[in-house]
C-alpha cells in the first residue's frame, strides 16, 4: 500500500480485510493507467495527424488493423469488451468521414471495417512512435515483459471477476 493514495481514510467503514484496501488501491491504479493510456493514444494521433480522435478512436483503429483483417462492431465490442454499441458505431462513423477506415457488406452478409491506405499509413507512424517512446521507456525498467504477461493475467483475472459480479448485480435488479 502505498503512503500517498493510502484509501483506508475514505473506506466507508474501517476494515480489518487487507484485500479489499488492497483491491481499492488497484482500482485506482487501474484508473490511472487507463486514463494515462487513453490520453497516451490521443496524443500519439494528435501528433501524427491533424484528424482530432479520441484515445478510444485511436484504439479502435489500432485493433481495426489487427492483423490486417476487417473486423465486424460485434468483433470489436468483444475485443474491448464494451457493450455500448451506438457509441462504437459513432466512433466508426467518424474514422470513415475522416478516410481512415472503409466499411464493407450489409446488414444481411454482415458490415465490416477495414483501415484504409491512410489508416495503415496513421496506425504504421503510431506504431513506430509507440516503439521510439513508449516501448524504449519500458525496457529501461528492466524484465518488463516478465511484468507485462503477470500484469495481463491479473487483469484478465480481474475482467472476469468483475463481469461476474455484474451479471450478479444485473440478475438481482
């Protein structure tokens, strides 16, 4: 637990249960590090392009482009496990009128998305700053991909511990 965010002062009760002074303290670091990725992935657009995104759009694309194949809103919803469907298709809708994505197919055959010649061009220039910056800062700190796979299964853990006690919640609304 760290000195600076210590949470035990603003717990609703005092708790003698480690884990969930624990837990809140990874909530928080969670917050952190999802609002520093969403505006890491805003400005590494903004840098690159004069086409205004927001982080969640800039990742889009990058997953868009994953393995350079379309991907379908139910394809990318499950990839980011959101749920929020018109906000999805809103983001869609403006990396196609900026030309950085194409949709393909119908609502009968299914509609997919692929990046465009200018999306590849944009996710190619984020991935080669993502590399000069942010991957050369992390291997200063050393066995950091040792960290990353550890990191990666606690979240995963963590997405489907809170998944279930939503399905929870939901079944008892």
């Amino acid at each position: 637990m760290t000195d600076d965010h210590n949470l035990q002062a603003i717990l609703p009760e005092p708790t003698n249960e480690p884990v969930e002074v624990s837990l809140d303290e990874f909530e928080l670091a969670l917050i952190r590090a999802y609002n520093g990725l969403d505006r890491w992935q805003q400005q590494s657009v903004a840098l690159m392009s004069e086409t205004p995104l927001s982080g969640a759009e800039g990742a889009l694309l990058r997953i868009i482009r994953l393995h350079d194949r379309p991907k379908s809103i139910k394809e990318l919803a499950r990839l980011t496990n959101r749920d929020d469907i018109p906000n999805i298709q809103y983001s869609l809708r403006k990396l196609a009128a900026a030309g950085l994505v194409s949709k393909s197919g119908s609502g009968r055959t299914g509609v997919n998305y692929t990046t465009t010649q200018d999306g590849v061009r944009l996710t190619d220039e984020i991935a080669m700053n993502r590399r000069s910056q942010l991957i050369a800062l992390l291997l200063e700190f050393g066995n950091i991909e040792a960290d990353l796979e550890v990191g990666q299964a606690l979240l995963n853990k963590m997405t489907s511990a809170f998944e279930e006690t939503v399905r929870e919640i939901a079944a008892r609304r």
